[in-house]
C-alpha cells in the first residue's frame, strides 16, 4: 500500500466507484464471490481493458451491490484466504505474466467490511493468468484471443504510450503534487526561479510532464515526474524496487558484504547524492608531488558518472523488481541495469544512440546529467585511458 494514503483515501476512491451509472470495462463490483481462480481472472481482463480505456488502474470492490451500487458489506477476507498453504495474493502472483502490481485494501464503509482490489494497468504487454490473456467485453470476462481486433487494438497503444507518459498516481490535488515531488529541485536543476504562486508551480510541472491534468481541478503525477523528482520512490508502489542500490564488497567476490546502500529519492533530484556516495565509496591512490601528499581517486569521476546515468536512462522499465545497481569490489566496479540494450555492446563507440526511454532521456540531457550527443561511452574510453586502467568491459546477461 502506498505509504501516504491511508483508509479515508480508498473509501472515498469506492465511494467515487460508486457513483458510476454502471459497471466499467475497469470496475467490476462483488458481494461475497472470491473463487482464486476468479479473481486471477478478474485481475487479467481488468488491467487489460483500462489500457483501452486510458485508465491507469482498474477495481475489483466486494461489499457492494450489483445493480444499486449499495455498500452491503462482504466476508470475504483476502488475508485469511488460503490456497493450500499458501496465501491468496502470492498464489495469484505466481500466475500472473507480468506480474503487475495489486494490492488489497480492507476498509470500513458505513460501519460495513468492503475490499478493494487496486490493480495496474497493463503496460507493455496483455495481462496473462495460468497463461491465457482475458479482456472485459461488457461485464463479462473473456479470452483475448477470440476477440482479433481488441488484442491488435491493445497492442498498438502499448507501442504508442509510453511508460514515461503513464501515470504513476492519480486524482490527488495540488497538496499531494508538493508533498510528493521534490518541485524545488526541478526548478534549481533546471535554473528557473521558483514561482510566487501554486499555480505557477503547477503550470511548469504540468509543461514539462512532470503532472498532468486529471479533473476537476484534480492531478496525476506521472511515472516521468516519478521516478525523477519523488522525495521517496517507496511513495509509488510499482516504482519502489528501481531505487539504485550501491554495495562495496570486502574482497573480490559477493560473499562478504561491508555496506549497502538504497537511494529513496528520484533520480534527477538524488542524483549529484549518489555520484558523491559512490565517490566516497571508491578506493583512492596516495600521490606524492614535489611538497604534499594527495589522495586521487582509481576510477575517473567524469566516467563514473557517465556510466551511471547510462544504466539510469537505459533501463527497461518493464521488468520488475530490480532496478539500476553499482557494486565495488577490491579490483573493480559493475554497473547494471535491467533490460538488454538496444545496440549492441560491440558497437556503443561507433553506434547512433538510441534510448528505449527518450522522454526521460531528453530531460536528463536538459538538466546536464547526461550527454545529449551520444558520446558518453567516448568520454569513459577515454577517461580510463587517462587513468591507465584497463578499458571497460561491456557485457549483457540473459535471466
């Protein structure tokens, strides 16, 4: 669950739920029915269908009636449902591809138990459970697959949105904009002043994709605005696990780690933090010159840099739960990330570049921290060469 929303947040998101006319491709609304297999189902067909929709989220609400949209209250209880023994959320996780976030919220409305299921839209592929892709075709589940048009329909806006586009939250007024995002970085980054008035804030936030307007005076903050300016990633679920973690290792192996590190802020507004961390952390070298001793460090910070907000911008956002990470070791430093490159490893000096995530590149580039003609991997050859150490080594795993 999101750490700034509380209770009052989701009944207010059902009480808004059920306010519609009727069920939605993206709601869908139960009493007591809780069969597993249902709402694995269920979870498929609802993030599948608000793609088409332009929803970022769908609902599954038990405690409510069908047809007067009624709170009545459920028993079911998705903590204490068991498959075997294993519990209901991480049974239905394993059979989900890609495993999409949801979350259950139990909550209390007129003094009656209702369950929300919040659940991620699809992103860059169709929602399968135990392997079959569903979609809503009215207020029924069905197989994707029988239905040509909807599926080709689907893929094609997953090739037109991006995930820098989509929201990362949504609906929350401006109060919730400030608290969540780190607005005087962006202006100091990008060396604007601050405006006097909120609206002014708004207004430069909203130009550069950072928010976006919702409705009625509402805002989404999007995954762009997200995963650069949060105070903290762990405030948006699905972008908790792309914080960039740093270990140093007492030898040149994994086995023994001396300390480990996980940045909580977004990556823009964290990132000169984390340059400094990983200086700190870097072995140095005592020089002698002709009156005083000097410490310099191994490894070139132009390089370093370079190289980290590489595998920032180069990640693929598609793949959860792993995010960019630097190790240190005694004889060297790895940098990765999630995702295989788009250009080959043996043609990144002589390559055009291309960036799976231009949005996000695009701004990193305006704000100075990456290269905005492509030669950053030149700088690091040279770089190494200056410090006379080996040259780097680029590499792709598969999982």
């Amino acid at each position: 669950m999101l750490s700034y929303k509380d209770n009052k947040y989701y009944s207010e998101i059902v009480q808004e739920l059920c306010k519609l006319p009727k069920e939605q491709e993206w709601l869908e609304f139960k009493a007591n029915k809780a069969k597993p297999n249902d709402i694995g189902e269920y979870i498929s067909a609802l993030a599948n269908s608000a793609v088409l929709v332009s929803k970022p989220h769908a609902y599954l609400v038990w405690g409510i009636s069908d047809d007067s949209h009624e709170v009545i209250g459920t028993s079911f209880d998705p903590d204490i449902t068991q498959i075997g023994n294993e519990q209901l959320e991480n049974w239905i996780l394993k059979l989900l591809t890609p495993k999409i976030e949801f979350n259950f919220h139990k909550l209390i409305i007129d003094k009656k138990s209702v369950v929300l299921l919040e659940i991620r839209c699809a992103t860059h592929q169709p929602v399968q459970f135990q392997n079959v892709e569903y979609i809503r075709i009215g207020s029924y589940n069905k197989k994707l697959k029988d239905y040509a048009e909807i599926e080709r329909k689907l893929w094609r806006l997953f090739d037109q949105t991006p995930f820098e586009e989509q929201s990362a939250i949504e609906n929350i007024n401006a109060e919730e904009v400030f608290r969540l995002l780190n607005y005087p970085s962006y202006f100091e980054l990008f060396d604007l002043p601050l405006p006097e008035n909120r609206d002014g804030i708004l207004d430069r936030l909203s130009h550069d994709g950072i928010i976006k307007l919702h409705q009625n005076k509402k805002w989404d903050i999007t995954n762009l605005g997200a995963i650069l300016f949060a105070k903290k990633l762990s405030d948006f679920n699905h972008l908790a696990r792309k914080t960039v973690r740093v270990i140093i290792y007492k030898d040149n192996s994994r086995k023994e780690t001396i300390k480990e590190f996980e940045g909580n802020k977004g990556y823009a507004c964290g990132y000169e933090g984390l340059i400094q961390l990983i200086n700190d952390l870097l072995p140095t070298n005592e020089v002698i010159g002709q009156a005083l001793r000097k410490n310099v460090k191994m490894y070139p910070e132009l390089a370093v840099r370079e190289l980290v907000a590489n595998a920032i911008i180069h990640q693929d956002f598609s793949i959860k739960g792993t995010g960019p990470m630097i190790e240190i070791f005694m004889d060297r430093m790895e940098i990765t990330n999630p995702g295989q490159p788009l250009v080959d490893t043996q043609r990144f000096l002589d390559y055009p570049p291309r960036s799976r995530n231009e949005l996000l590149a695009s701004l990193l580039r305006r704000v100075g921290i990456c290269e905005e003609r492509g030669s950053g991997i030149d700088k690091v050859v040279s770089q190494t060469e200056l410090f006379q150490l080996p040259a780097p080594l680029f590499e792709t795993f598969c999982s």
